[in-house]
C-alpha cells in the first residue's frame, strides 16, 4: 500500500547520535539507526530475529548492536554474528538491513528491494549544508496519512485560509499555478506561482530589508512519495525577478518539506526553511524557524482534523473543484507507483 | 441501528452560542450547529464535501460558513455559494443540512429523510421556559449505549439501591408502577408511581416547607427515541395529592431527561429539574442543580460499569425479572421504529 | 485458547480484604473476589446475570453480594436469593461460582470445568507461609501475553543480558541447564542449573554472610499453565552443594513466580523470594524484595516492548536458537492442553 522503492527520509543527521541507539516506526515497520564506528549510519530492522524483542533497547559495540534480551549480536548488514551459547550461526538468523545515505544533513532510507537502491536518485538539498545558505531543522509528528499532508502542500490556495497572518495572502486564494508534470522515472511536479506588484506576507516582512509592494515567487518541485523541495521569495515590485533577476536585497528562500508514513494514519515530517542572507543573525534563523513552526501547526491542526472526520465516515465521497489540480496530480504519481509496484510483485 | 426519523436534542440553547461554531457528534455523524444573522439555529454536516475538513474550525460570515482549509462557502441549507479561484458551482457541491427547530430552550434536530420532520411532533417541555417555573439546564457525556440510559431511567426500582442518599427511599424497591403503552405514532410509555404516607427523599427535605409524611408522586411520559418528561412531587400526607389536589405546600418538579446517542457506544444526556416556587431564589436553583447531579454521577459510575463488562462478553444472556416491564417495553418500542426504518428502505 | 482446567492464581491472600469486594479480570472473564462471614475467599462472575452490572460495586451482606444496581443478592454459590419486588426466583437467576482454595497465602482459582477440579492438584509453595522462612509477595500487572513472561522464566542466558548488574553473572549466558520433562497430569519441566566456583550475583553479595567464590544453583520446577517454584541459593565453593550438603552460611531461597492471563496481551504477575535465615530482619525482607522488584522491572521493560514489536507483524517468523530448549518445551506443554480441552468440548 506504501511505495516501497523509494529513498524515503528516516530522520536529521542530529536525530541519530553518535553513541547510542535510535528508534523510529517507518512505513509500518520498526527501524533502528545507529552509527558505526567510524560516524556512517546504519538502518536494521529495530526487531531481532530470535524473539522479536527491539534492538533499540540493545547496546551497540563497535559497529555492531547486541541484543540485551538473549545476546544475539549483529553487524551493519544484519548478519548474526554471535548467538550466546551456540557455536553455528544458521544463515537465516539475520535482520534486515536497509540502504541508507546520509546527505545533505538527511538521513535517507530505502525500504524495498535493496537491488533497486540507486544512492544518485536520492534528490539534492545543497542549502541544508551548504556555506552561502542557513537553516535550522525542523520536525513534527502527524496524526494523519501523509498523503493528506501532500494534498496539502500541493494546493496553496490553503495559505489564504488557513495561514492569513502566517504565510498567506488573500491573493493566494486566487492564483492558478503552473503545473509542468514530468513522468520519467518516479515521476515530478514542478509549480510556478508569482504574485506580481503584491503585498508582502507577514513571515517575509519580519526579516525584509526593503518595503513596498513585491513580486513574490513559490517555485517547488514534489517528488513522490512525498518530497517538497522550494525556491521562494519576495523582490521589489517590478525589479526583474520574474525574468531571472534577482536584486541583492530580495529576500530568498529555499524550503524542504518532506513526510515519511510512520503508519496509515501517523507520519513524519521534516521541515526547514534557508535563507542566504544575514547567514550570522542566529536570532533570525530561530525567528524563521519559529515563524514556519507556527505556521506548520495552522496546518497540522486542520489536517488532523480532517483525518478525524475522514475516519468517521471512510466512504463518504469527495467532491473535486478546480484547485485540486496539484494535488490530484500527485495522487496519481503515488497510486502509480504504488499499483506498477504491485504490478511486478504479482 | 439508530432510529434515524425522530427528533433528537442537539443542543440546550445556550450551548450553540450567538457567534461562533458548535460541533458535537450526533448518531455517529459530525454535526455544525450555529446561529444565523437572526438568532436562528442551523444545523450541518461537520464536513466539507471537498476534502472532508470540519466546517467548526471555519468561520461565519453572515448566515454563511467558510471551510477554511480552501474556502468553500456554505449557506444554511448546505449549498455551497462560494468556491475560491472557481466560477461554477456544480450541484452536488453541498453538505447536508439538518431540519432543526428550537423550542424550550432545547435544539431539536431531525436526522433523518428531512420530508418526514414535523415540527408539531416535538415534545411539549414548557417547564424550561415558562415564567412559573424554574431551572438550571443540566448536560452529562456518557460512555454507554444511549439504551443503557433508558433502561435505567424506566425502573425506578434502581433508586432504592444507586440513590439511597439521595433521590431513593427504601419504599421504591418494592413499589410496583403503573405502566401505560399509547402506540399511536412513535409510541409512548405513561409510568406512574405514587408512594403513599412515605418519607420524604433526601433530594425533597432540603427544599421542604412542612414536615412529616407524605404522598409522593412520579408520574412520567417516555417517548422514542429516548425522551423523558416527568412530574414528580411531594404533599403532606392525606393532602389530597392522588385525587388531584396539590396544596401550596406541595413541592412540586418538572423533570426532564433526554439522551442523543454519539455513537454506538458513548452518549449525550441533556437533564434539568424545574420547580414552581421560590422561583427567585437562585441559591435553591443551584443546590437542586446539584443534588441531581450528584445523583446522576451515581448512575453514570454504575452505568459505565455495566456496559464495560458488556462489552467484555456481548453475547452472555441476560435474565429478565419481573421490575424489568418499562425497559422492556422501551426496548419493545425503540427496536420497532428500527424495524420499521430498515423496513421501509428494502 | 486459554487453558481452562487447571488451577490459577487470582490472588495473594491480602489483595482479598477481610471486608469489602475485590475484583479483577482473569482468563478475559471478570471475576469478584471477597470473604464470606468466616473469612473464606469466595469467587463469583463480576457481572450480575440480570443486566450484567458489575457486582463489586454492590455490597457484601453476610456471606452473599447484593448487586446495587437493581437489588438481586446471590450467594456463595452463584445462586439468586433475592429479586426485590419479586417473590419467585427462577433457577437460572444465577451468576457463576469458581472453586476457590486458599493456600500457601496464595487464592487459587479454577475457571474450567468445576467437576474437574482437585484441590490437591494445587502446587506447594510452603515457604510462603512456613515459620522457618521468610518472604513478601510481590505483584505487577504486564501489557504481555503471559507465555511471553513463560518464555523468559524458561530461559535463564537472560539473565546475563537483561539483569548484568542484579540476578545475573557472565556465566549465565552460556550455561546450559538441565531439562527434564515430566507428561504424567499437566506435565512439568524441572531446571536444573549449577554454577561451579563462579562469582554471586550482586543480589546475593547484598546478604551474603562469607566471601569468595561460590557454588551456585537455580533448580527449577515449572508447571503449566504458568507457574515457576524455584530452590536457588549460593553456597562456598567445594563445600558440597552439588552433593546436597548446604551449610549453615549457604544463602538459600526460594522463589515463586506465577502468572495468570487477564485479557491476550495482559497478564498478572505474582512473585516472591522467600529465605530461610535472618527471618526476623525485616530490612532485609524489605531489600529482598526491592531487589527482586528491580530486576522484574527489567525484564517487565522488554517484554513488553517485545510485545509491541510482534503486535506490529504477528506474522514474522521467529528463528529458534539452542537456549530456547526450556522455553520451546514450555510451550509445547501449553499447546498440549490447550488442544486437549479442545478436542474434548469437540
């Protein structure tokens, strides 16, 4: 039900420490990561194999983690490697291992087939670590379907609604976005929306460095299953952004959003939002960090509301309107992949 | 299940307020209820018909509601007048809406075929309302099927034992009541107790104004799906109360209980206890507000208790005994107007 | 899929108050506990058979229970002896009755066929309430299917894992005990391990009344559905133990362990670590247990997140190793009976 072949995001590089062990439920199964000895992470099955007690309450040595219920020790490729008390290692006593490639201050995970992992489809994130750019990571936990999150992300006529003070402006209502489909591989979305000679939104007035009225553009691509990945920002009006010219005191962003199922109904969300410019102000990087937190919760609250209302009534119709069309494009490069993955297995 | 063609309580008065947005699940559906420019009550399903967002986190504008997670619009009668960023308006664009009267300070509400609900079918409650009676409106949440309840509130013998400090005296285990079927529409059951030359309850002595003995009354109506209305007192012994004559003395209430079931297995109770003397004396009307509540939690401990261990085996047999004659005739006319229902769509 | 012909335990001997009713839910079937007028432990279904109220929110009277939700009073023998307002009690105006013994400070139940129960098929456990030992009865309640917490009873390398720093020595991980199953009745698997010039474990150095290095021993009988009595103790090294000579500073104990389903994935516990020295030093009964307690916790820790972990795929195979010996017979034992009473309701 879950896209399988995918490189999904199991957690911020700060969320796996450097000593110790970490758990995290992804695609309905349990994960542990830990690092090795030399800082890589590593991705097992957070369930040893013997009698399915979790990992995570284990002890990593060296680079391998031993299970405290009964001893059984595996290495990074999930590969018993002692059973107390036992001299042969029969070869299925083993955990799963999944491929995992740690980028961009990400680390990824792929929970298929690991034949199919291909670390150069992992999509670039440059402004999580590069110099010229500044972010703070974020993260939130949904009680919800991830793909409600995507419907989400990929409709901005919400920030009118549910962001006015925030994020929005009444002209977001409005707006047709472009949408530029492309279908190689696992398939993207690319959105264009400029907002010419308009009104600054609130998140972007707190750190402006000019006033006036401004052409303001939200260019991201989604990638599925569910990664968002934008290039924003607010010029002033009429000083060439739209034709490539960005003036040095434009305020530009680049934004990550990307989700994980955690199970049907709960996920996990990664979030931040860079800037390139005042790349020492730490009290800014809080400030925006803090405004998207506000802003991330506006949404959270409305989408777990929703899934509420759609558990009561799982059958119940939706009726489509015209603004659907970015997200009803995204539902049909997850289904799919989703059904071409079922498709091969049968 | 749910005997759909009925009037339900939604509401007292006061819960829907004057501006804002009121939800409450009702037969195990999510129901909008709000008050349009004229005061007036208006009920909807809690659920845009676009994405199945919950209309109460949107905002009313003027006899209008806004969903704000996309801005759809919708007028009292669940017709959706405004789509944002779209010009037409398909039909089928609409939630329901729900015939809702307001009367007694109650919210009625019908959720079933809307052709079928006439207002003339509510029951009569004037004692809410009317300048000779007093009351302070009452509302309990239950865990329990809504049937739990009216089992309880149709053999009195329970307040011998559930409410011995408090509404019972030792006399109501034994007593037999008169009980009266009327199956004329939805049906109605008349129960009539009197206590002749017996102790006052508790409940009667604090707001007592003569002593000794008495002639004591319930005389109560059920009706479908579960509304009770009753006429209970206490008069000086040899007073004349069975033949009809209520000395000044006399303490003499108005009682109603009424139950909404939410879902299958938890409940809405909306009660209060009006009396026709001391009308000004706000202290009186709180202590008697209080003392039912105290006694109500009473049945509420119990109640929660019997359907958890219903729920632990549903299908072990239950044995009828002979105070068991109102409940079963309750049930009796509650599962024929669900019979009935499923009979008339097949 | 319980065992049902056999004798559990439902509590220990105070958890049942002299006055008053006890209740608890055992094999998914609420069950009410309290003394009769001579203090005899008497066992009723927690579930009035009228309305299935839960009859330890009634009242004792004498040796009967009166249910205080409509008044009907059964007693020791399940049997209705009064019906308010009713003169005739047919037979099957009844709750069930459970055999019950008290022994060993312990309340045994059967929940099976009460034709087949013996009261001296019930276990020994005399260092329970013998003067010439010592103990306090422990009780925790598990989020675990109870053959779970038989599976870790089973397999003592745990103890080098779970409990490094209470019960356990390194030794422990690689020992191998003895096993020997006995089919005649219920069948029985009786442990016998013998640590040779090994160190004491930490809960035996907190005690222990001689240095040095010491023989050391866990003999075990087990007997299903979940009951462990255990001799253990420390004894110096060569001074004969293995031969059955235990001299005056030996530290000898022994240990009950017994378990009782309540639903699926939740179980009772009930434990203690009886010895035969210093009886009157009540700090050390005190540290005993708290020891005890200590290391249960940690055990209680991973079984029940093992629980959580098979919840998420009760399908996954699990890979047997060599120390499952006990554990696998354990459980082959359970089957056996399970499948027995099967076969012979069929």
């Amino acid at each position: 039900m879950f896209i399988r072949n995918a490189w999904y995001v199991a957690a911020w590089d700060i969320e796996v420490p450097p000593e110790g062990l970490f758990e995290r439920t992804l695609l309905n199964e349990p994960v542990l990561l830990y690092r090795d000895s030399q800082g890589r992470a590593v991705a097992l099955e957070n369930r040893c194999c013997h009698r399915a007690a979790p990992l995570h309450l284990g002890r990593k040595e060296g680079d391998c983690v031993r299970c405290l219920y009964h001893g059984l020790k595996f290495d990074p490729s999930g590969a018993c490697v002692e059973i107390p008390g036992q001299a042969q290692i029969p070869p299925k006593t083993c955990v799963r291992s999944y491929p995992v490639v740690e980028r961009n201050r990400l680390v990824w995970i792929w929970m298929g087939d690991p034949a199919l992992a291909k670390a150069e489809d992992i999509v670039d994130c440059f402004w999580h670590d590069s110099p010229e750019w500044r972010m703070k990571p974020g993260y939130i936990h949904y009680q919800a379907d991830y793909r409600l999150i995507v419907d989400n992300l990929l409709d901005f006529t919400h920030l009118a609604w549910v962001h006015p003070t925030t994020l929005g402006t009444s002209s977001a209502a409005d707006l047709k976005p472009r949408i530029e489909r492309d279908t190689a591989g696992n398939g993207s979305l690319t959105i264009t929306r400029w907002y010419l000679d308009d009104e600054m939104p609130n998140l972007h007035k707190r750190v402006a460095r000019f006033e006036g009225k401004v052409d303001r553009w939200q260019i991201y691509q989604w990638t599925p299953p569910a990664v968002l990945r934008m290039d924003a920002g607010s010029a002033p009006a009429g000083s060439g952004a739209p034709q490539g010219t960005r003036v040095p005191e434009a305020l530009q962003f680049r934004h990550t959003s990307i989700q994980t199922p955690e199970t049907e109904h709960t996920s996990h969300y990664w979030f931040c939002q860079a800037r390139n410019f005042e790349l020492d102000n730490d009290a800014m990087t809080e400030q925006i960090y803090r405004d998207v937190v506000v802003a991330f919760e506006e949404d959270r609250a409305m989408i777990e509301a929703q899934q509420k209302v759609m558990r009561q009534a799982p059958d119940r119709p939706l009726v489509p309107i015209a603004a659907d069309a970015g997200l009803n494009q995204a539902r049909w490069l997850i289904d799919r992949l989703v059904k071409a993955e079922a498709g091969s297995q049968a």
